[in-house]
C-alpha cells in the first residue's frame, strides 16, 4: 500500500526524475519522462546469468503502448494491473520488438486479458518457426500507434540484433525504445545467435538519420541513456 501511494504521489506532482515507481522480486518500473516508463523484468539465461530486461510504456491521456512484455506470465501480470491501477490506463497494444522471450515472453498474458499484439511480420514468422506465443497483427516496414491526440512511430531500420529487430520513437518526448537493436554505454556484444553483424552498424545510422533529436534513448539491457547510446552501438558493430 505504501508503495501505491508514493507511485500516485509521484505522478500527481508530475515528477520526471528517474524514480522507481514499483519494485517487487520480478518486476521494476522506473519513470523515464513524464509520460514515458521503463518496465524492467529479468531472464536466467546460460551464458549470461540473470539478465535485466527493459521495455517501454508511452502515454497520452488515458490510453498507453507498451513495448516488450515483460520476460514472464506473472511479471506481466504485474505489468498490466500497474498500468491499470496506478495509471488508471487502458493498454492499447502491446508491441514485442523482436521474438526473443525478452520480448514476448509474457505475451500470452496479454492476450488473455484482450490486449490486442503488433509486431513485425518476421516477428511473427519467426515466432510461429520456434513455436512460441504468436503476434497477432503484423506490419511489413513501420506503423505508428494513436493514443489520444499523440502517436508513436515503430520501423524496421535493417537486420542488427535479430532479423526482425524494430524500434519505437515517442516524439512529444523525443523517446526511441532500441531494444536489443541499441546496447547501454560500456556494453558487449552480448548474444549474437540470431545476429547480423555485417548489417548492424549501418541500421543504427539509419535509425539515426530517421530521429536526429532524442533526449532519452532506452536499450533492451541496462542503463537508459541518450543519443551516446546509438553512437556507441554504431561503432561497436562497425565493420573491420
């Protein structure tokens, strides 16, 4: 109950210093602008131990996206009764920018309660091949999603991370969600199994040349940032 009521003392003052709104053993939610929220879930991986996994919540008004579910069905069920709860929001769409489960591993969840799914269309290809939860509406090359008066801009920018990679740009508050397309500062390579290493670099400029202006630019792992961000990806994959 504490917890609630400092998220609703937060949001009533409108206040848009990274504050952790919510934390519990699966899930974080961190306020990133004043109408933009990083979701922070976690995944046991081989390779890599347990991994921090980011994805985006945009608003406007009373209508949200979301961007990557959370790693699991019970940390999006947090997910969605927060935004319900605390935003009083309704989630309009939910969007996995690539079929990895740090994308939609939880999108089962959210298609159990009727929020409707969107997604690339080699997202879903890619995700009916390795038989996991299906987005239902594809796009080929970019869409936008309305919510009230303001818009978010979702494209497919090239092969990098996955083949199927998108990203979504916020302008009223000049937010990009990478995703596992953009690496936090310092960052490696990290898993390359699915990756396209010659193209990488190239779709980041792309990304670039598209949205010149972020203030705040949030990657699929670790620490949010700001155009730094794409600037260090872009050279960390630049071809030898």
């Amino acid at each position: 109950m504490k917890r609630l009521l400092y998220a609703l003392l937060m949001l009533s003052f409108g206040a848009v210093a990274q504050q952790k709104l919510y934390t519990s053993d699966r899930l974080t939610i961190t306020t990133l602008s004043e109408n933009s929220f990083v979701h922070t879930s976690f995944l046991q991986t081989d390779d890599f131990g347990k991994v921090a996994c980011n994805g985006l919540i945009v608003r406007s008004g009373h209508e949200v996206a979301i961007f990557d579910t959370p790693t699991d069905d019970p940390s999006s069920q947090e997910l969605i009764r927060w935004v319900q709860d605390v935003l009083k929001c309704k989630i309009v769409a939910i969007v996995p920018t690539h079929f990895h489960n740090d994308c939609l591993g939880g999108l089962a969840t959210f298609h159990a309660v009727g929020i409707p799914s969107l997604a690339n269309e080699k997202t879903i290809e890619l995700a009916t091949q390795h038989q996991m939860t299906v987005p239902q509406k594809g796009f080929a090359e970019n869409t936008r999603i309305a919510l009230e008066g303001k818009e978010v801009l979702i494209r497919f920018f090239g092969e990098g991370h996955t083949r199927d990679n998108v990203v979504a740009y916020f302008p009223a508050e000049e937010v990009l969600f990478g995703g596992c397309l953009i690496k936090e500062l310092g960052a490696t390579k990290g898993f390359l199994g699915d990756a396209n290493l010659l193209a990488w670099s190239e779709t980041v400029s792309k990304t670039q040349a598209a949205y010149p202006i972020v203030k705040h630019v949030v990657p699929g792992h670790g620490a949010t940032g700001d155009a730094k961000l794409l600037d260090y990806t872009r050279q960390l994959f630049l071809r030898p």
